[in-house]
C-alpha cells in the first residue's frame, strides 16, 4: 500500500476497514531471537517502508530509541499499522479473502528487565506471533512471554525464525513448545531444507511449495514461486497433513464428525478448523521461516490474518461497574459507548505526554469529552494520533478495535480506563511485578537537583516496574527496577532526556521478610500529657501465608472490644509494618494477619492511637514468630561452546547457583541453574572473560527463598549500614 493510501486510511472520516479485517497483534520473543527483525520484514513486505532496516545498523521502525539503536536491543514496545491484501494466486486463497486487512502491531523487548512492556502490551493484544530462534528453541524469556500470553487469554501462533543458521532443527523446536510450554502445537509450513540450504516452506495445509529465488532482496522482495513439493520431501509432506488433520479432529467437532464419516477435507474447512481452535487457545498453528534472509515472512502475515482472532473473534472485554458493583460486558462495535484501556505512558520531545490506548468500544472524534472512572473527572480531545515507530500521525477519530494515542490527558496513570460518562465501567488493568533492585541516586551539582526530580516522576509515569522515593533515615533518593540494565537506561535517559548527570550508588537487593510460624502480639500506645491523651490498644495473630499469595489483613474481633470506626486504622498501622519491615527493614511478604482483640478508652481513643497500635502489634507478634528474610533468585540458563562448560558449571557453583539441567546441542552446552540475584552482579564481565567472549547468558526473576545462615549475618549487616537499600 503506498503512502497516499496509508495516509487515506488513516485519516478517513468512516471507518474504511470493518472489525473482521483488523488484526490487534503482538511480536513477542526471547531475547536475539528476531522479534525486531521479524517486524521489519513484515512493515516492508506490507509497503509501510520501503527499504528494510536491520538492528545492527540501527535503523529499524520499531527501535527508534537512541538507545535501541546503540544497543541493538528492543527496550520499550513500538506499535505500528500496517496493511495486508492476500494474494489470491495459485489457488491458495478464496477470492473472497483477498482484502485488505489492517493489522495494529506492538513488537515488544525480549530482554526480562523490561518485562513490563511486553505485559502492558499483552493486556490489549487480541493475538500474538511467539518467535523462536530455530537453533536454541525455547529459551527462559521464551516461557515469561508465553505465561504472560497465557495469563491475559492471547491466541499465538508460532514463527521458527533463523532456519538459515547452522544447528537449526524445526522439529527440534516444535517439541520444545510441546515439552516446555505444555502447548499444543503442530506446524502448518515445514521448512525446504535447513542452514544454508534453507531454500523455502512446504504449505502443509494446501500442499504446495512455496520457494524463494536468490537476489531476494529490496527490489525483488515480493517476488517468490509457488509449485509442488519437492519429490524428496512429498511423503513427510502427505504425512504432516494426517498428522494436522488428526491433532485438529481431537479438539474440534466438525472435523472430527467429517473424519469419521470419511469425507474429504478440503483446505479451506480445515483453515477455518485451525483458526476456531487457535482463537479458543486450543491450539498453536507453527510456521517456520528466516527473516533475516526476508524468507517466510509472507506467508507469517497471511497466517496472521487466517489464523489470528479480529476483536469479533474473541469473548468482549468484561468491566467493573463502580456504581452498582457488578460487572459490565464492553462489546467491539462502533456504534455503541465509547470505552478504551490506557496501556502505555510515553513523554514525547515534541508532542509532550503521550497515552497510548486500545479502543474496545464505540469511537472517539477530536472535540469530544472523555471520562476517567478512577478520578471522576471529564477532559476535551485536543489531539488524537496513531503511532509508525517514532513517527506520529495526526488523525481525526479512532474505533473500535484500533490502537492510537491520545496527547495531553492529566491526572492519568498506566491501567487507566478512558470511557463516555454515561458509561461508567472500569476495565482490568495491567498487572506488573515488584522490582527486585535499587540504588542511591543523586544529582552532580545542585542545579540539576530540580531537573532530577521531575525527570524521574516522568520516567516512572511511563513505567510502573519502576520506583523513585526517599529513604526517610538517610534522606537519600532511591530508584527500584528489574534489574541491572533496567536502572543502566534509566540513568541514560535522564542524562539525554533530561540533560541530567547523576552519580549511582552500588546497586542493592530487595530483599523481603517473611515467617515460618504462627505468633500473637500486643501492641499498646498510651500518652499522657495533661488534658486529653491518646489511648489504643490491639492484639494480632500472624500466620505464615502460601508461597505467592501476598498480605491478608482480616478482622476477627468479637464484640466491639475495638469500636468498628477505629479498625481501619489498626489495618492501615498493620500495613505500613508490612511495608516498612520489622527484621531488617525489608518488605513483609506471604503472611496471614487477623485482628482479634483490643481495648479503647471513651475520651482518649483516636485513629492515630489505634494506628501506632496496630504497628506495634505487628512488630510484636512477627518478632515472635520466626522471622526469616527472602532473597529474590534469578532462573539463569547460559549457553557456552563445550570446552567451556567445567568453568562456567564452576563459576555458577560458587555463585550459589543450583544447577537445574546441562543439554548438549551441536557442539554448545546449554547450563541452566537458579541463581541468588545478589550473586548475579557483574556476571556479564565474568562470563566474557571465562569463555573469552563467546558464551552468551539470560536470565528472570524466578521465586524468593530464605537467605541460607552462611551469608544471613552479611545480609543483616549491610541493612544496617545501609538503610538505604531498603524498599
């Protein structure tokens, strides 16, 4: 589509594009497995650009940053538009499906310490395309994106990248999916051979070739033959299609009743089979392709419109109403109220603040009010815009199931829903782990110290995995996030963004508390200074709570022995303990707490007194109950060539990791092991200088343990020393 044409569709006044021909996708991956690479391909193969761009040159659409293009990573999501018409050749499609479909992308970062991109993004997707590096599977990150696609209810497929590299092996990964991900996948394309010899795909479904020719580059990059399969590979290919034809009968009735009765599938009832399934998450259509070497990708977009849900597709968003406390159904239709989910913040150098939002309901004009159920309070659209990478595009109104941005919206925050205000509905926002780091940070000279602060209030609006606050016994100002890298890009931003320069303590842990028994507790505050005192009085029980399961407060106080107006005071006491500490000073995590007694006096009871009751119960019953402190560990897997494997196995051991699994594949050893986080700083540099730089490292947050005795006593003594590694 050429740009006159983008532009048209884009700033139409009507919708040109109805609901079943828009595709709301995500590209999510391990890291350095193609995800970047792969929307690249797609954006030139749809006309949206028309020279490919490559990460190592850093001049890709989606990795606009600065940033991104030094580092040739992906650090925040990039969402782009683009458009696909099928090619009805070769009888592969129906005349009726060549149409344009509009397709919303977010390619989002594989590295785990920006987690929280691919999870906001995942909460607004209504599909997915999962890639896997051909060589090396399923990698840690792999698992993370597949749980969160998992958790918000995102139909995937999957894309096999790199078949051109050595060591690759399609169905090697397909078990991998199986074995790793309990998912249940079955390919639809198989590879024409492998490595250098990769030379195309065998179309499983409608049993043909499709091959690309050499010179398959920028001015030929359409361009690809379409014929039978090979005679070498005819019986695997027959043989593949009994296999889907029988996978796809096991979950889908139609099918099902049309194999038993022995009728003939034709391809077109067994793509509609495929795509029932795999928008009901039953099942994981697999592709395979290189696209670095631009081959396989055509088809991975005709897969995205044949086999992944429009918004029609998939059950409609379900909202809280806060007005009667139930729930509301927010349906995919133009013509009815609006509603949309804030998922992304992002401060622009030229627009100002952008809000990044999926419209799941009706549609927004410029000119018109909108509506935030948290804070109860009206705004005017002053601008609306769609997102190319770093390009913004001003546009007149959005839809139903489109992605855009909104400039200039106050008092908003990540999860916010923006709605009509004659339909008051809260949709589920975005949940985001807890950051597992944190460091001092401080200006180099006092003229920045304003500038730091508001570049960090901004930079944490746009990042909910990241926290700024003040260490109140030092006075220190603190920054938390997912990781090392995480606070490194931070510090980068505020010096290119902010033009501010700012000196880094050491980084620190986050360590938590928690306990292994049950206890009870007291906790009185009584003053008496002339006139009328203060007078609170509670008791507690503290349980230990299920791994994950968080705080519970409850109050089971019988008989008013504590008015009812003052128990949410001795709540709110229990909760700032929690946040505070009690051992060392550390968060309180997984611990059951009940109220259950206490007394009051008429004139001298207040909120105040019960709150610092609360507190000193707390502290009181947690001191008796076996008190230990959890240290975050970190699920590492490091792939190394053999001849390395006893150095690296070395080193992990006297990082007290515990080796979990050592695969051998093809002359690398893959070594996986749960590893301390504290033990992890600076493994980087180690692990360059152990296999002289040709070993490569991932690694995610995986659970807390208890700090074992040998290094407890360092642990309690740097929280006294440093009170400002709390958080």
């Amino acid at each position: 589509m050429s740009d006159a044409a983008i532009n048209t569709e884009l700033n139409s006044p009507a919708r040109q594009y109805p609901l079943e021909r828009t595709r709301n996708i995500g590209i999510a991956a391990h890291i350095d497995a193609g995800k970047t690479t792969t929307t690249e391909r797609i954006l030139f193969y749809t006309g949206l650009i028309h020279k490919i761009g490559d990460v190592d040159d850093g001049n890709t659409v989606t990795d606009w940053m600065e940033q991104e293009k030094e580092r040739g990573i992906t650090i925040t999501s990039a969402a782009v538009t683009c458009f696909w018409t099928q090619k009805a050749e070769a009888g592969l499609y129906k005349a009726s499906e060549s149409q344009a479909h509009r397709i919303n992308i977010i390619d989002t970062p594989g590295h785990v310490d920006f987690t929280a991109e691919v999870e906001r993004s995942m909460r607004v997707l209504d599909g997915a395309v999962a890639v896997f590096c051909g060589v090396a599977g399923v990698q840690p990150q792999s698992e993370t994106v597949w749980r969160q696609a998992t958790k918000y209810k995102v139909p995937r497929i999957a894309f096999v990248n790199k078949m051109d590299r050595t060591g690759a092996n399609f169905l090697n990964a397909v078990n991998d999916m199986r074995k790793k991900l309990n998912a249940y996948a079955f390919p639809i394309f198989l590879p024409i051979g492998a490595e250098d010899r990769f030379a195309g795909v065998i179309d499983i479904v409608n049993q043909k070739a499709i091959v690309w020719g050499p010179g398959d580059i920028q001015n030929e990059g359409l361009k690809y033959e379409i014929t039978d399969i090979p005679a070498d590979q005819k019986e695997e290919a027959e043989q593949a299609l009994q296999e889907l034809i029988e996978a796809v009968s096991n979950k889908d009735d139609v099918i099902a009743e049309m194999v038993l009765e022995e009728k003939a599938i034709s391809p077109v009832q067994l793509k509609a089979a495929i795509r029932r399934l795999t928008c009901l998450i039953e099942m994981v259509p697999v592709l395979c392709g290189s696209a670095f070497k631009k081959k396989g990708v055509q088809v991975l977009v005709d897969a995205v419109v044949d086999y992944l849900p429009s918004p029609l597709d998939i059950p409609p968003a379900v909202g809280h109403d806060p007005v009667n406390d139930g729930t509301l159904e927010v349906k995919p239709n133009d013509n009815s109220k609006f509603c949309s989910l804030a998922f992304k913040l992002w401060t622009d150098a030229y627009a100002g603040k952008l809000v990044f939002f999926r419209v799941y309901s009706g549609a927004l004009k410029k000119g018109d009010n909108i509506y935030n159920p948290r804070t109860r309070r009206r705004e005017r659209v002053s601008r609306l815009m769609v997102i190319q990478g770093s390009e913004r595009k001003d546009v007149d109104t959005v839809y139903s199931g489109d992605i855009a941005a909104l400039v200039g919206l106050r008092n908003i925050t990540t999860g916010d829903t923006i709605c009509d205000e004659s339909f008051d509905v809260m949709l589920e926002p975005p949940t985001f782990p807890e950051p597992v780091i944190s460091m001092a940070i401080e200006p180099k000279t006092k003229a920045d110290r304003d500038k730091m602060s508001e570049g960090l209030q901004r930079l944490a609006e746009e990042d909910p995995t990241f926290r700024v606050f003040t260490n109140e016994e030092t006075g220190q100002l603190i920054i938390a996030g997912m990781g090392e890298l995480h606070l490194e890009i931070i510090r980068d931003r505020l010096k290119r963004e902010f033009k501010v320069e700012a000196d880094a303590g050491a980084p620190q842990i986050a360590y938590r508390e928690t306990i292994t028994k049950a206890a009870d507790g007291e906790g009185k505050f009584i003053r008496q200074s002339g006139g009328r005192g203060q007078y609170g009085h509670a008791c507690v029980r503290v349980e230990p709570n299920e791994k994950g399961k968080g705080v519970e407060v409850t109050n089971d106080i019988v008989g008013g022995t504590i008015p009812r107006e003052y128990i949410p005071a001795v709540e709110n006491g229990i909760r700032e303990a929690i946040r505070s500490g009690v051992y060392a000073g550390y968060q309180v995590i997984d611990i059951k707490v009940s109220i259950t007694d206490g007394s009051f006096h008429e004139v001298d009871s207040n909120e105040l007194a019960f709150k610092m009751a609360g507190i000193f119960a707390l502290k009181d019953a947690f001191n008796s109950a076996g008190p230990i402190i959890l240290e975050p560990i970190m699920k590492v897997e490091v792939t190394t060539p053999d001849e390395y494997q006893g150095d690296i196995l070395g080193d992990v051991n006297r990082r007290r990791g515990v080796i979990q699994g050592v695969d051998a594949k093809l002359g690398q050893t893959a070594v996986t092991a749960h590893v301390p986080l504290a033990a992890m700083f600076g493994y980087a540099t180690a692990i360059r200088s152990l296999s002289k730089g040709r070993a490569s490292y991932s690694m995610e947050p995986l659970n807390f343990e208890q700090v074992p005795s040998s290094v407890l006593a360092e642990v309690l003594d740097a929280a006294k020393k440093k009170p400002a590694a709390r958080s």
